[in-house]
C-alpha cells in the first residue's frame, strides 16, 4: 500500500512540466494546489519504509518530519469537531477521511502560496516587459 501513496509524488512533479508547455502563467498554483493534495499521504508512505536498513531510515525520517506536519491537522480537525474520538486507534476509512481533510487544508494553502508565486512573477514579467519597451523606444530616438 505504501509503494501506491508515494507514487501519488509525481502528480506534482507531472503538472509542473506538464504547465511549461500548457498553462505557464497558472504553472505554481496548479503545482502547489497538487502538491498539498497529495503530501500527507505522501508522507504516510514514507513512513513504511523505515523497516529497509540505513537508507529507508533516512527516508522514513524525512516521512516522518513532513507527517507531524502535514497529517496532524486534519486529525485535530476532526477530532475537534466531533468527526471521531480521541485516543482511538484508527481505521482504514478514518485514515482516509483524515486525509482528504489534509487534502482540503493544504491543497488550498499551497495552491495560495502557489498563486502569489505566479502573480509576483507576473509583475516581475511585466516590469521586464515595460524596461524593455523603453529602452527600444530609447534606441529609436
């Protein structure tokens, strides 16, 4: 189950290349919005592998790190909104509810994040733009 949450990782990797090409001025909203969607069970997965000696270690740490950040959330959402009881081991379909509930949270902050990246650049594009126009017109003169 593990090797299908970590192949959720190249969703984002996939749109962002995938925007080069189709939809350059939305490439960091569309790769944040993916990427929040996907990182807590992303996470979760490479967790598993800190079975694998010396090098799955490394990669169940950094698992471990991005899951205290990204999959607590939505289960202190829940769980203070009545969703589920605290302190219960969890289920399958409670783990599953918890993860679309990160999906919601952090696809919605990486895609903000996302979104100011693209309108920053943007300016920074249009301020290149309006240079660039003024020194030809300064060349033509």
């Amino acid at each position: 189950m593990s090797q299908y949450l970590i192949f959720l990782a190249i969703i984002p990797f996939a749109v962002f290349n995938l925007t080069k090409m189709y939809s350059p001025r939305r490439r960091y909203l569309l790769t944040g919005l993916l990427t929040g969607l996907v990182i807590a069970p992303v996470s979760m997965g490479l967790i598993e592998y800190t079975y694998v000696p010396i090098v799955g270690k490394a990669i169940g740490l950094v698992g471990m790190l991005f899951n205290l950040i990204h999959g607590s959330v939505g289960y202190f959402f829940l769980v203070s909104f009545g969703g589920m009881e605290p302190g219960v081991l969890l289920t399958n379909s409670q783990l599953v509810s918890i993860n679309m509930v990160n999906a919601l949270i952090w696809g919605s902050y990486y895609g903000m994040v996302g979104f100011n990246i693209d309108a920053k650049l943007a300016t920074q594009d249009q301020a290149e733009e309006h240079a660039h126009v003024g020194m030809v017109k300064q060349k033509a003169v």
